[in-house]
C-alpha cells in the first residue's frame, strides 16, 4: 500500500490553493459572502475573490470553509489545482496526494546533497553537471507539479544555480527535507525513507551519491562537512546511510575524520567520509544503485571492470608479463595486462627480477620502471 506523504490536510500554513470551478461551486453553495465574513475573520469582499476563483485561497481558510461539508478526502484532493506561497508565490501544478516513491526519494536525496531550502522556503539547486541538472528538472515537475518557472544563474565556478518556486521547497519540507543552512542544523535520513522498499532506499542513496560521492581508481567515497558543535549528528546521518546500504547488501568502511578548517566568518568545519571498495561491494552498488552523473557512472563501470580477474595457473601471469614486456614499463602498467592489482602484480615482477628475466631501472629513489633483462629472452613458450 502506498504512503500518502502529502494531501489537503498537511499542507504548510504558508500555502494557498485554486480549487477545480467545479468544487468551488460546491464549497460556496448557499454561502453569501456577508455571512462568510460573520463566521471567519475575513472580509466580505474577500470571499466574492474566493467565491469567482479569482484570487488564491488561504489554505487554513480552506481547511475551515471544509468543516461546514462533508467532502472525502479523495474529492478534496482532487479539487486542488494549484498551490503557491503566500500572494506573492509563483504558482505550480499539482497533483493530490503526493506518495512516498522513488522519484521523491531521489529528489528529498538531492535536497540534502547539492540542494537546499532557504529560509523563507526557496528550493536551490547547484551543481555542475547537466545530467543531474536536467534529472532535477524533470522530477520536480513530475512529483510536485508542471511549471516554467526558474531562475538559472552561472556562477564563476562553472556551476549552475536553479531557483524553483517557494512552494517546491515547502512541499519538499513537509516531506522531511530541512530548511536553511545545512551547515548548522542536525539532521537525519527522512523514517519513510529508511523503512521505504529496495526502490526508494536506492534512489536516496543515488541521488546522495551524484551529488556528494567520488569514483576514485579504487574506490567510492562519500565526505560532507558540518559544523564542529554538530560532528554527532553528521555521523548519525552517515551511520543511517551504512544501514540503508547493509539493507542493499552493500557493505561500506568505517566513518573517519578526513578534514577540519576554519572558516572566515570564524565557525570550525569538521568533514566525515566512508569508502566502499572491493569487488563484492562495487558491483552491488553499480547494479542496485548506479550513477545519474555520467562520468561518475563511467568511472564505476571501468573500476568494476578491472576488478574482474582472469585464474592463471602456476606461473601463466608471469608467463604473459614476459610475452607482452615493451620497452620500459611501469607497475601499474603490467597490472593492466594481467588484470591484478598492483601489489599482487610487484610480486610477479619481484620473482622474475630474481630469476634475471626482468630488470629493474630506477629513475627517481621512489619510482622505477621494468624491462627484460635480455630483448631476445622475450618469446617464452613454457609457464615460468
């Protein structure tokens, strides 16, 4: 059964709605405007606005005007067109009730990586790439409802800064996403998201990951920074990310220290980071979550690729090392040939140092280079 997250009924305060012409008729039958006034502290002339649909309705108005009816909760839903904040809020199209889903996951993921709601309730979005900028695009306007307007601003950086509507960022509250700076508020992973399905932990942690993770040649790393006064609760919210990962069958390293800095308005930063590396570990992350940022989502495949290693018998890797030797050839060279990493692979070469078919010709006190001992040695039939 789906969760309802929004409805009528958990609206902000700060919202106002348009109702279908329909209900409208139905809600103002029998109620002349002057009486409305006696009963609710508006005004007569306000309610004639109401009643014709040309102006917005104050939604704690609406929730009283319901009191005198006895609509169901799917009709009322259902005769909400539009919502904005306050008079002055940029109205968006919506659709009544909001259910818990992946695409609101992703998108309450996105809120708490590279986006944020402002105070007044403003959804912000920066980032640099046009993958995620355009995903962004598309699920507000598929969760929260149609609407063209937006500002983008190209910062200096290279980043883009996209304003969506207040009421974007109101709705996205009511769904447990926080307002105002980040930085200096404790936070946590929304309960409908950690006791969601398989679906809606994967898309949190996807969009979490384009935002904030890193695709390193061994590795996939996560760090965020906080307030020194709030490391708790920042390993809180990472401790919540290692159990929705245990629950994808993913298992990630410890959570450490990786930076601390002062700031120029004088507040200390503290940055946490956990990694997740092995075999087992990426690959599970590439089928179960994956990457929207396409670079990053080639980065991962090409890592995982290289983890996949061929069985060689007794002596067949050092076999092909000799066969494919070119010149002078650095470790991390001959371990993409034989597909191993690079500790297993200055094994195979130390061996065929000893054995004089290699050698060894440093260039600097802590890099070297490999080449066969004897250019003449080079076509070996038989495994070493």
């Amino acid at each position: 059964m789906e969760m309802d997250l929004i409805d009528y009924r958990n609206l902000p305060d700060t919202c106002m709605v348009k109702l279908t012409g329909k209900f409208r008729t139905k809600l103002f039958a029998n109620l002349t405007a002057n009486h409305l006034a006696e009963i609710f502290p508006n005004s007569a002339s306000s309610f004639k606005y109401y009643k014709r649909g040309a102006s917005f309705i104050p939604i704690n108005l609406f929730k009283q005007l319901l009191t005198l009816h006895n609509f169901g909760d799917s009709e009322i839903n259902k005769s909400i067109l539009e919502t904005k904040k306050r008079l002055c809020g940029k109205p968006i199209r919506i659709k009544l009730p909001v259910y818990a889903s992946a695409k609101l996951a992703e998108l309450v993921g996105h809120t708490f990586g590279d986006g944020h709601i402002s105070k007044a309730g403003r959804f912000v979005y920066v980032n640099t790439s046009k993958d995620l900028l355009k995903r962004v695009a598309y699920l507000t306007n598929q969760i929260l409802g149609h609407f063209t307007y937006h500002d983008y601003h190209r910062r200096k950086d290279g980043s883009v800064n996209i304003h969506y509507p207040s009421a974007v960022g109101e709705l996205l509250h009511v769904c447990g996403c926080v307002k105002g700076n980040k930085f200096k508020q404790d936070f946590d992973i929304p309960d409908w998201i950690k006791s969601g399905n398989h679906k809606i932990k994967s898309a949190f942690i996807r969009a979490l990951f384009d935002d904030e993770g890193t695709v390193s040649p061994t590795r996939i790393a996560i760090n965020m920074a906080k307030s020194v006064e709030l490391e708790w609760s920042l390993r809180k919210f990472f401790n919540s990310l290692i159990e929705i990962l245990n629950c994808l069958n993913i298992r990630s390293g410890n959570v450490v220290i990786c930076a601390r800095r002062k700031n120029k308005n004088g507040t200390t930063a503290i940055g946490l980071l956990f990694v997740i590396c092995g075999l087992r570990e990426l690959s599970n992350f590439l089928d179960k979550i994956g990457f929207i940022h396409s670079v990053k989502q080639k980065k991962l495949k090409t890592l995982v690729s290289s983890f996949i290693q061929p069985n060689y018998h007794d002596g067949e890797a050092r076999e092909i090392i000799l066969n494919s030797m070119t010149g002078l050839m650095s470790t991390k060279d001959v371990s993409k040939i034989i597909k191993r990493g690079v500790v297993n692979t200055r094994y195979h070469l130390t061996i065929l140092e000893k054995e004089g078919k290699l050698k060894k010709v440093v260039i600097h006190k802590s890099k070297w280079l490999w080449q066969l001992k004897d250019e003449s040695k080079k076509q070996v039939t038989s495994p070493i």
